[in-house]
C-alpha cells in the first residue's frame, strides 16, 4: 500500500490557470466579510472558508489535473522466425527458450506475449501474466518469406501502455520482405529495447540451381542457347537433367552425369533447336552423388531445381474449341487455306459423373501462349470451369490473344453465356431486350435433400449456377421439403430478383421428401399458369428415396408439355430401385436422367439443364432464308463485297453501349430491333470478336459456297489476332532482392533509337486471384532508345508474365510479351545467418545480444540459453513507464459538494445548544440509560393539549343550530298556517340571516377571535351555510313572481 502511494505523484497539464487563486481569493474575502456582516463570527468564517474553497477547486480543475503513477511491471512479447529458413532441428530449441525464459524470470507483475512471422505476422499469445506453455506454433502462416518487420511492427501495437516494453527476437535475420532495422529505429523512440538470439547455421554444402537462361523468342531457323546456372557453397558431384515442356507433354532432352561442381557459380551450356512454333518451357534439376544413396542433411532438395521459358512464333496459330468434334470443318479448312495454323479442342458433353468425351481444356495462361486467337465455336459454358473462363477473358485483356464467339444452338445466351468473363469481354450482350423474347422458359427446381457429402452445400451450388444460366426475362421458382412441401420462392419472372433470389438459395436447407407426388403437381399447376413460356421444365435432385410419382401426376405433366430432368444422388447402396424410379420419371416426361457419381458435376448438369430450355433465345424464321445487311465495311471486312448469303437463324443478343463497339452487319429479323450478325471491339490489349449466326451448318447452309467464305473468314480472325511486334524491341526481365526489373531496349531496322514510346505494361502473376483486376506495369524513358520498369512484390513461386502495348510517335505499334520464372521462394537461397542485421537491431536500442548454450550432448539447449538470459531484467537506462490519470472531474464534484455546503451555512443558523444536548441524550441511549424528560419539554406538551382542546369546543359549537325567522310573504298564508293544509312540505330548520351571517353561529354564539385557527370543520359549516342562504334567497325570488302573476 505504501509502495503503490510512493509511486503517486500529482501534475497539472495547464498549471497558469492556478493563478486564479491568488488573484480572486483576496477580493472574494474582502467582499464577503462585507455581505456577509449580518451572521454570527463563526458562521461568517465558515462561509468565508467555503467561498474560496469553491474558487479553489474550480481553478484545481481548469488547470487539469493529473496523477501520475510510475508502473514498475514490464512485458516481454517474443518473435519467433517460422520461416522455411529455419532449419528443422532448431525449432524446439527455440521453443524451450521462451518457455523457460518465462518460467524462470517473469515477475508476478510482468506480463510475456509471442508473435510468430513469416510472410505475415499473427499473435500467438498476447501478452498476459501467465502464458501457456509452447508446444508448437499453432498459427497458419506463409512460411516461404521472412518479414521481421511486420512481426516488430504488430508487437509495437500489441504492447499495453502502462508497463515497460521488451522485444526478443529469435531469428536467423535473413529477411527478404520488409526493413526490420527501420522498425527497430522505431522501436528505440518509444523507450522499447530489442534483445535478440540469432539462430546461426551454414549450409556449407549447399547446391542451388539459380536459374535457366534462354531467349524471350526465338525466329523460324535460330538455335536456342540453354544457360543453366548453378551455385554451390563446396565443391560436390552430381547429375544435371534438362527437360523440355509443351502441350503438357514433358520430354527430357539432356542428362549430364558425373557433374562435378566447384565452389561458386556453374554454367552449363547446352543447344536446342527448335523446329515446330510453340510456347517451351525447360527445366533443369541437379541430384547430389550423395543425396542419390542416403540424402544430404545440409542440401535443401527445393532449391535444386529451376525453370525457364522460350516461344517459337510461326506462322499465327488460332486455338478453335468447338462443342462437337469436326462440327466447323468448312471454317478450319478456310483458315488453314490462308495460312493460319488452326488447333481443334472438342469440349465434350457434361454427365453424371463430370464432363467427358472432349479434350482437355486449357487451364493455365502459359498453355495459352502459343496462340495469337481463340475461337469458341457453339460451344456451351458448361464445358469451362470458371477458372477457364477467367483464363480465356485475362489473355485476350492482359496478353492481346483474339477471341471470336461463334453462334449456334448452344452458344452466346443460348449457351449459358451470361453474367460470365467471357460475356464480359464481347462486343455483345447476352440479355436481350425484352421486344426479342419471343418466348419465355419457365424452370422449377425441386430440392431434395441427398446423403452426399456437404450435400445442403451442393444444393445451394447447383439452384445457384442454374438460375445464373437463365436470362432476366425467364421464369424460375424453387420447391424444397420443410416438414411439406413449400416453395423456397414461387415460379415468377426472374427480373431484378434475381439476387434476392440467390440469397434465399444460400440460406436454404432441404429436408428429406417423403413422397415426389406433392411436389410435382405443385411445379405442374404452377407451370400450367405461364401461358407465355415456350419451354416448361423440372429438374429434381433426389437419391431417389421418396414415393414415386402417381400415373395421373405423370399424364397432367406431360398433357402440360412439362418435361422432367432427374438426378440421382448418393442412391442407397446404389440402390436399383432408386435409379429405375428416377429413370422411368425422366423417359415418361421427355427429360434427361443423370446418375451423379462426382458431385462436382452437379453444378454443370444444371448448367446445361438451364441451358437446354432457353430456345426462346434462339431465333428461326421460317422458309425461306433472309439476307443480312452490310451497313458499311470495317476494318476486318474491307475488300469484300456488300452482298452477303442469307441466314436462316441467330443467337439473339444486344449491342453493348460503347463507343468502341462496331456492328457492320446486322439481321433485319426479328423486327423491331437492332440484331448484331458481326460485332467487334478492342478489349484490353486484345480484340473480340461476336458472329451471332453459325458458320457454316444450320443457320448458314449458303455461307461455304460463297465465293468470299474463306477470305471473310480469314479476314474476321487476322483482325482478332494477337498483334505482333514490328519494331527491333529487345526486353530483358532481371530479378533482385524481390522485383523484377524490366528494360526494354527498341531501336528500328536503320539501328536508330525508337524515343518517346508509349508503354501500356500488363502483369500476369502466378499468385493473381481470378477475379483480380490486371496489374498495370509503366515504363519509363531513362536514355536513348531505353525504357524501364519495376515489378514489385514478385515472390511468389511460378512465371509472371509480361505483356508490352506500345505505339510510337510515327505511328508504329506492336505488343511484346515475355516473362520470367521464380523456381523456388528467397528462404532457400540465403545459405547462412545474418547475424549482423540482429546485432544492429540491439545497438539501436540499447537492447542485449544472447548467445546460445550447449547441453550435455552437445546440441544446443533452449533451456540452458534461457537460464542465463534474463529477458525480464529492470534496466537502469530505461525509465518505467508513467500512466497518467485525469481527475478534473473530481475536482468539479468537491467543488459543486461545498458550494451547496456554504448556501447551507448562509441560509441555516443551527442551534449549537439544541445540537449539544441532543447528542447527550443520544448517548446516553446508546448505553442503555433512561433519559428523562426535559422540563421545558414538557411545558410544551401541556400548552399544545389546552389549544387542541379549545378548538375542540369551537368544533362542537358550530353544530348548533337555531330555526330561521322567516317573515311571511305579501298575500301568502300567515306564520301560524299549517304548511300540510297545502301539501307542502314542512321548511326545514335554516340558519338566521342575522348578524351571524357568514359564520354559521346562532345570534348568541360570539365571533371567532382574530387569529384563531380556521379548522376543516369551520370550513364545512360557512360552505353549508352559504348553500342554504342561496336555496332561500331562489325559494323567495319563486314566491315573489307567483304573487306578481296574474290569476
């Protein structure tokens, strides 16, 4: 107690404002011994003394007040590296440390915290009086980078502010993100110190394969020189094996065995000729002699691997997906004719058990090089992941790749392409106006729920990608089980719902349906309603458990042209019985039956169900074919001839509202709108185009005889094409201390500088997210014909890719892309401690630098360390912390206490005397002593009984009362008559109206004395008194007109 108050002083913040006692106490003294002259002596000085009491603490509390307490606790938060550079047999030990460090010099007032860091910084323990002990990290963390900076950044702010303040850092202090010596800077003018025990190691004999060099590009008949580089901390012996990549077929192409490495770096140095165009990536891996027979303790196997890229440009390839093999021979045959080079990818058909029966898909951008345009020719989005469709829309946007859309049956919204990337990057959109609609789909999806695994999940999934497929002007209601059958929303237009409609799928839970009776008559009634719908439909998801629907349900559904698309889930034990129930509903109603055995398919069955029923998207006249108008010849069309072939059907879509978009051919039909036939604009660096109608099948049976079919086509898809570069561009990618350096070097055929270049620089990142916007990269001029830029963050692991737009002054353009590969993160290629970077972190802050101790077996031991460092030491140098504490308000509180304390001087004068005896008396009762009535006292009892006994008197008086002398009317009957003769009632007894008027007395009783009381009962006789004065003088006022009129 008497320690706590030693360390309590007492401060003011505004300290001038204490003047006011010195300048206003005098005057107030003075004034107040002059007003106040009327109260005894000792009264006027209390009041005096309170007065200036109240100036006092208001001036205390003007002047801020505050108390200062010195805390002598101290806290100590740990930062534990948990990167990939920590080798694995030095963890423990530096677990075994904090722990024993905190058992053996924490103080019951200390508090210990620990922050662990790799990437990204996170509390483990926050800092508490008493921490668990550690047995492992059990924060999640990127461990492929070092940031000691964030981690002493967050224990800054994890520090409570009324105690001392300690960092211990235990860390290799190879840090490859971040400036920690900053933060310990930091650190230092907030009085906080950073001790630090360096994990120190060597891989002395470590092998690194830095990485491979090789061109950006490579021209038809050039040999490509493979540089690979290697580094080694000590002479070893190995194998080298080189491999080769492309179409996601890898080959190797070189071994070199008995590789002997001297210390420092090694380039080996080997030829490839490259003969077809294609985007290569090469590979080189080194396998230690040792590490072949037992592995190498001190050899990190992560870092003995790098890559690199090269591109063979040939003639312009084009990509070609289309939804059924061999569907678009005529259009191949004409681009192949004109010298393109055109690859064909079947996409497939989706079913139960996923998406089978097509080509593999491209899934990453480097497959995607190669190409200079992608087609999609009437292929459905059910066939694409959306991680291919954001794929397909970044290299059009970010690399320049062409994309053309092609029409069909399942292509633009008819094939679900909606609210896609895809949609996105178009010319055209895929909600039409409602005037085109000539007729609406109607779908209800019957939810049931199914003994998959996360089924309630899946079924929100595939309602969700369902309803996405649809168009705003369809119809869409959901049936769901919740002890019966009940629509999760009712079968309307989707419109602007469709949202709202989306939420109330997430917050769906299906229960298990009993019986498909009920649920299919109510999706029958409800479809039978929506006479507009062109295509009615039902998709149930079961696992085929419930009641089989009833004859009549099936014939009102069918009678209804309802079709039915079931799919069976997770069926019991597979169950025959289900699937021949579900089977049976889907060939009774004309539908499609799906047997799930990968739930991942569900989303695309839906898809595609959704899909299937959106004919009204499609437009078909009827015989014959109408002629399409050229309204004028843009860039891709110039040369060809106005007059084109006739179509006999499109895919409907909208032009988007851009100023970018041209639409040089357009379909008359359906009338009343603006049908785009050929659509195209810039997209990003790239170019799209959208055909609405086929190419050459259904719609367009005239197109392959046209004698301009291959030059329209060839014309159409050159335009599109990734654009290529003309100029003497060179661009080198260099990567240090975490950013890639990009120089490009442009000169022209003359050797002469290409100056003022404007640079549009797009990133591709191996870490980006799907839907990141691109990364934008600017160049910026430094010399003659030199430009550079700085990619910065570029850690993590894979190829970033670079794609270059530029156009010069004279009006040369072109697009250059190229990039460079991370094998492996920055942990691996430190081969020793920083022991340096630590022991700068303790002199800036006048902090202590730990050594490790060894245990008996020699290795080193955490708690041995421990015990001779005291990370909870009281350093003289570092003043304890001052916590601070206002108390203004406790000021004004004893000031507005005393101010009610000298009114109560002023206005109250006590009776000390009275005081003085009262308290006597009340002590004597406390000791159990008879205290006898004062004799004063009891005069003032006998005086009080004489008063109340003559206002009792009084009160009894007032009750008697004497008849009234009432003198007879004029003409009436005299005094003595006997009122009865009448029949009028006998006068009751009144007051006399003589001089006791007013008072309620007789003429005999006298006046109330002046001053005497005025009882309650006083009161009650003057208001009976007064009523029956008022009824006498009405009675005679009656009697006066009754004599007055006339008989």
């Amino acid at each position: 107690m008497l320690d706590s108050l030693g360390n309590l002083r007492l401060t003011f913040l505004q300290p001038w404002w204490l003047l006011l006692i010195p300048v206003l106490l005098p005057p107030l003294v003075l004034l107040s011994m002059r007003s106040l002259a009327g109260l005894g002596k000792a009264r006027r000085a209390a009041a005096i003394l309170l007065r200036a009491s109240v100036v006092s603490l208001i001036a205390l509390a003007l002047s801020d007040p505050q108390l200062v307490r010195r805390n002598e606790s101290l806290t100590t938060i740990f930062l534990l590296d948990a990167s990939r550079s920590i080798p694995g047999d030095l963890q423990a030990p530096m677990l075994q440390f904090i722990n024993r460090a905190i058992a053996q010099h924490q103080r019951p007032e200390d508090r210990a915290g620990v922050v662990v860091f790799g990437k990204e910084s996170k509390v483990e323990s926050p800092p508490a009086p008493y921490t668990e002990t550690l047995t492992g990290v059990q924060s999640t963390i990127d461990s492929e980078y070092t940031d000691l900076a964030s981690a002493m950044k967050l224990a800054l702010a994890t520090f409570p502010d009324d105690t001392a303040r300690r960092i211990v850092v235990l860390s290799d202090g190879n840090e490859n993100r971040g400036d920690a010596y900053e933060q310990a800077l930091a650190a230092a003018g907030l009085d906080v110190q950073v001790d630090v025990l360096p994990v120190d190691y060597n891989y002395d004999r470590e092998v690194l394969v830095e990485k491979i060099a090789l061109p950006p590009d490579v021209k038809k008949g050039e040999t490509v020189n493979i540089n690979v580089v290697v580094r080694a901390a000590a002479p070893a012996r190995g194998r080298l094996e080189i491999y080769q990549k492309a179409d996601n077929s890898t080959v190797p192409i070189d071994t070199l065995d008995d590789v002997e490495l001297q210390r420092g770096v090694n380039v080996f140095r080997l030829k490839q000729e490259i003969t077809d165009p294609n985007f290569y990536t090469y590979s080189a891996q080194f396998i230690p002699e040792e590490g072949l027979r037992r592995g190498l303790r001190a050899d990190r196997a992560m870092n003995n691997m790098a890559e690199g890229f090269t591109q063979y440009r040939g003639e312009a390839n084009v990509l070609l997906i289309e939804g059924t093999a061999n569907e678009h021979e005529e259009l191949v045959d004409a681009l192949r004719e004109n010298e393109l080079a055109v690859t064909t990818l079947a996409a497939g058909d989706v079913t139960g058990a996923g998406l089978v029966g097509g080509d593999p898909l491209p899934t990453d951008l480097s497959e995607l090089q190669k190409y200079d345009a992608i087609i999609l020719a009437n292929v459905p989005k059910d066939a694409f992941t959306d991680a291919q469709q954001e794929l397909i829309a970044n290299a059009t946007h970010d690399q320049g790749i062409g994309l053309l859309m092609i029409g069909g049956e399942t292509s633009f919204g008819a094939g679900g392409w909606m609210n896609t990337p895809i949609e996105k990057a178009l010319p055209v959109d895929m909600q039409i106006p409602a005037l085109k609609v000539k007729g609406k789909a109607a779908m209800v999806m019957i939810m049931h729920a199914s003994e998959i695994p996360e089924g309630n999940y899946w079924q929100a999934v595939v309602a969700q990608e369902a309803l996405k497929t649809l168009s705003s002007y369809d119809y869409a209601g959901l049936l769901h089980w919740q002890g019966q059958e009940s629509w999760l929303f009712t079968l309307r237009e989707i419109g602007g719902a469709k949202s709202a409609m989306l939420r109330a799928i997430d917050r769906m839970t299906p229960g298990d349906m009993p019986d498909m009776n009920p649920s299919l008559a109510m999706a029958g009634r409800a479809l039978r309603s929506k006479q507009d719908a062109m295509s009615r439909h039902v998709i149930i998801i079961s696992d085929g458990d419930p009641t089989a629907p009833t004859p009549p349900v099936i014939r009102q559904l069918k009678n209804a042209k309802v079709t039915v698309t079931t799919v069976l889930t997770a069926a019991h034990g597979n169950d025959i019985r289900s699937a021949t129930v579900m089977q049976q509903l889907a060939q009774q109603t004309n539908g499609r039956f799906y047997n799930v055995t990968n739930p991942r398919a569900l989303p695309r069955i839906y898809q595609k169900e959704a899909r299937l029923i959106s004919r009204p998207l499609i437009f078909e006249g009827p015989p014959p074919a109408w002629n399409v108008t050229m309204a004028y010849q843009s860039e891709p069309l110039l040369g060809l001839p106005q007059d084109l072939p006739p179509i006999s059907g499109l895919v409907l879509a909208s032009v988007k509202e851009n100023e970018l978009v041209e639409v040089p051919i357009t379909s008359p039909n359906p009338t009343g709108q603006l049908n785009p036939v050929l659509a195209h604009w810039n997209y990003g660096l790239g170019r799209a185009v959208a055909f609405t109608s086929d190419a050459g099948r259904k719609w367009t049976t005239q197109w392959p005889g046209w004698d301009s079919y291959t030059a329209f086509w060839s014309q159409v898809v050159r335009w599109a094409l990734r654009p290529v570069d003309r100029g003497n561009l060179t661009v080198s990618l260099r990567r240090e201390e975490g950013q890639i350096k990009v120089v490009v070097d442009a000169i022209d055929a003359e050797s002469d500088f290409l100056n003022f270049l404007q640079f549009q620089g797009i990133v591709n990142r191996p870490d980006r997210a799907l839907d990141a916007p691109a990364e934008r990269l600017e160049l910026q001029q430094i010399a003659p014909g030199k430009y550079e830029g700085t990619i910065d963050n570029a850690e993590a692991r894979g190829n970033y890719f670079v794609t270059l737009g530029y156009r010069g002054p004279d009006g040369q353009q072109g697009v250059i892309t190229t990039g460079l590969s991370v094998p492996y993160s920055d942990e691996y290629r430190d081969l020793r401690s920083n022991p340096v970077l630590l022991e700068s972190l303790a002199d800036a802050t006048g902090g202590e630098v730990f050594q490790w101790e060894a245990g008996p077996d020699g290795r080193l031991s955490g708690d041995r360390t421990a015990m001779a460092a005291d990370v909870f030491r009281r350093d003289p140098d570092v003043q304890p912390p001052r916590s601070y504490r206002p108390i203004w308000h406790w000021m004004l509180f004893a000031a507005a206490l005393v101010f009610v304390g000298d009114v109560g001087v002023r206005r109250i004068a006590p009776d000390f005397e009275r005081i003085r005896r009262h308290l006597a008396d009340s002590w004597q009762q406390l000791r159990g002593r008879e205290v006898a009535p004062r004799e004063e006292y009891m005069e003032k009892l006998r005086s009080r009984k004489a008063e109340v006994g003559q206002q009792i008197d009084r009160t009894r008086a007032a009750t008697r009362f004497e008849a009234p002398t009432v003198p007879p009317p004029p003409g009436g009957p005299s005094p003595t008559a006997d009122p009865t003769a009448t029949g009028a009632a006998p006068d009751r007894p009144r007051p006399s109206g003589n001089s006791g008027r007013g008072t309620g007395l007789g003429p005999d009783r006298p006046k109330e004395a002046p001053g005497e009381a005025d009882t309650y009962t006083n009161r009650l006789l003057k208001a009976k008194k007064k009523v029956w004065e008022e009824r006498e003088q009405e009675k005679g006022k009656e009697k006066g007109d009754d004599h007055g009129r006339p008989s």
